[in-house]
C-alpha cells in the first residue's frame, strides 16, 4: 500500500519531519511506502471562499487552476491509502502553511464525493515547550468532519525533547494501526453507510 506524510513546517529538516521520518522507517520495514509532500516546496494559496458563494464552485477540479499546487496535493490524498499529518506547534496552534492546505480541502468534502472519507488518518506534533495538544486538537476536528478516520492512539508529539522514545513507539503503533485500518475498512461509504466497489 502506499501512504502519504504531509509536512506542515517552514523546516524541511525540523522535528516535524523527523517524526515522519519515523513512521517512513517502519512503513519500510513493514513493506508499505511512504511519502513525504514538504509543504514548504508547493504553492497551495488561500482559500478564496468559492463555498459561501455558490457551493457548486467548491470543487477540486475549479479550485485554483493558475499558479497554485493544490491539485498536486490533492491528487497525492485522494490516492493515498493513509496520510499521517505533521505540524510545527506556531502559537499553540497548526502552522498557517498546513492550515492553508486544510482549509483549501474543503473542496474534498464538499462535493457529493467526499474524496477523504474513510482515510486512516494520524496526526503528530512538534513543540519546543507547550500547545501540542491543541494544535492536535484542531486538526483532528475538521479531519473527522471530512470523513476521515482518525485512528486509536492516533496522535503524538514531541514537547522539547527531540528524541523521547515514548514518541516513537506511538508512530511505529500509528504506522501498524493505520496499514490494519487501510487493509480491513476500505470499499464502505461512511457518508452512505453502505458497501461501495
Ligand atoms: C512562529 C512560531 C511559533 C511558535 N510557537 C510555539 C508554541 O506556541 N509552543 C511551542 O512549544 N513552541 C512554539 N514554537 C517552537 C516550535 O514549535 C518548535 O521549534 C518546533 O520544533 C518547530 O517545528 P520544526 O522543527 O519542524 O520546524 C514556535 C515556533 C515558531 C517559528
């Protein structure tokens, strides 16, 4: 199967990604792949807001088509079989850049489509000090509300200490958690509640 690592810092080489380079080290040793999209290395511009206008202009395909990544990203989602999601804690919160990217998604769920539904999804978070938890907390809502499935013991973060061991041992559960999740819950319509091909 193939998984996809969305880093949300400024920092290519930060903690953000070196949790990632976590779970990308036991997706190898389990077999899977794994990518990894720097968010640093896209343009994915704001959200114009197409939705409160007229609902039927919030598509994946009409969102931006000039000079913007989103569908470049989008399309690395939608064929991914799970995404871990990490983000540098910026003032108790996700970074604007990741945000950006969620908030432009709102295209993946607003169609009768709901591109993400059912995706296995972890979360982690890199802090010097404080505010993981809410960062964490604010992604995970918006990701439920896209259909995503949000895995048990779905979340981490390191708080200051670069190498607390404890943080692996959650990505290498997030990582065995999600491949099982991905091989055993795919082919349902969580929107529709039915079995779908
Ligand atoms: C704009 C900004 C805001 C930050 N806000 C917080 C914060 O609220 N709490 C915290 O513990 N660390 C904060 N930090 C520190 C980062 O979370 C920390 O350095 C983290 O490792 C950055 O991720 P990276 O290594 O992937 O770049 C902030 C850093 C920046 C640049």
């Amino acid at each position: 199967m193939k998984f996809l690592g969305i880093n949300g810092s400024s920092r290519i080489d930060g903690l953000s990604y070196k949790l990632l380079r976590i779970a990308e080290e036991e997706f190898s040793i389990l077999g899977h792949q794994f990518e990894v999209v720097h968010l640093v290395d896209y343009r994915i511009n704001y959200c114009r807001g197409c939705v409160s206008e007229d609902m039927s202009l919030c598509t994946p395909e009409k969102c931006y088509k000039e000079h913007d990544d989103f569908q470049k990203v989008a399309a690395k989602m939608i064929s991914s079989d799970g995404i871990i999601f990490s983000t540098p804690v910026y003032w108790y919160a996700p970074s604007a850049r990741l945000w950006t990217l969620i908030e432009r998604m709102t295209s993946l769920e607003n169609t009768p489509r709901k591109y993400l539904e059912g995706k296995p999804v972890g979360v982690v978070a890199a802090a010097g000090e404080d505010g993981a938890q809410s960062a964490i907390t604010n992604l995970i809502v918006p990701l439920i509300h896209m259909g995503m499935l949000v895995l048990p013991f779905g979340m981490t973060y390191y708080s200051g200490k670069e190498d607390d061991p404890e943080t692996a041992v959650y990505i290498k559960r997030m990582v065995k958690n999600m491949i099982y999740a991905a091989s055993r819950l795919s082919g349902y319509s969580w929107w529709e509640n039915r079995e779908v091909d």
